[in-house]
C-alpha cells in the first residue's frame, strides 16, 4: 500500500502504528515526519540555489541584478536562473517558515 494511495483511515491506522512501535504519540510521530519532509525538501531547495549563486559568483538575487545593471553578466543567457533563483529563495523562506511552526 502506498502512501499515496492510502485512505485516511489507512493512513491514520499506519501512524498509530509507527507512533506505537516508536514510543511516541502520534502528534509527536506525525510533528516528526512533517519536519523530516520539510528538512529534505530545504536541503533540496539549498542545493539548487548553492549551484546557481556559484555558477555567476553571487550571494544572492539582488546581487545578481546588480551584475545585470553593472553589464557584467549577459541577461539572455542568464534569465532562468534568475527567476529560478528568486523562487528558491522565497521557496527556502517558506520551508524555514513551516519548519518553525512546527511543536
């Protein structure tokens, strides 16, 4: 049964049973698992800006249309990575969000 398949009621089952074997309760066990996906998804996410700032030598988005209006760094060939950029940095901020939402 995949997760992605499992009915509610499936799914509620599983964690009872992972929170169980665990010694934990399930908030505990469900609070755990979210902040795990959400680390995953952070370290991701860094990755990807890490080898686009290092591509063009940048810090950040800013520091990237600073090149762009220094005419240091040709836009046409660049553009999609900084939109890419930019989402990601916004992407790292809401994953830093949930993350410290969580119990």
């Amino acid at each position: 049964m995949s997760a992605l398949t499992a009915s509610p009621d499936q799914t509620q089952a599983i964690l009872g049973q992972v929170a169980q074997e665990l010694g934990v309760s399930e908030s505990e066990a469900m609070a755990e698992g979210l902040r795990t996906l959400l680390e995953k998804n952070l370290h991701v996410v860094q990755a990807r800006i890490f080898e686009i700032r290092g591509r063009y030598g940048v810090a950040s988005v800013e520091d990237l249309e600073d090149r762009y209006r220094q005419g240091t760094l040709d836009e046409a060939s660049s553009w999609r990575d900084l939109q890419a950029l930019d989402h990601l940095e916004y992407r790292t901020e809401r994953l830093q969000q949930l993350i410290s939402a969580l119990p």
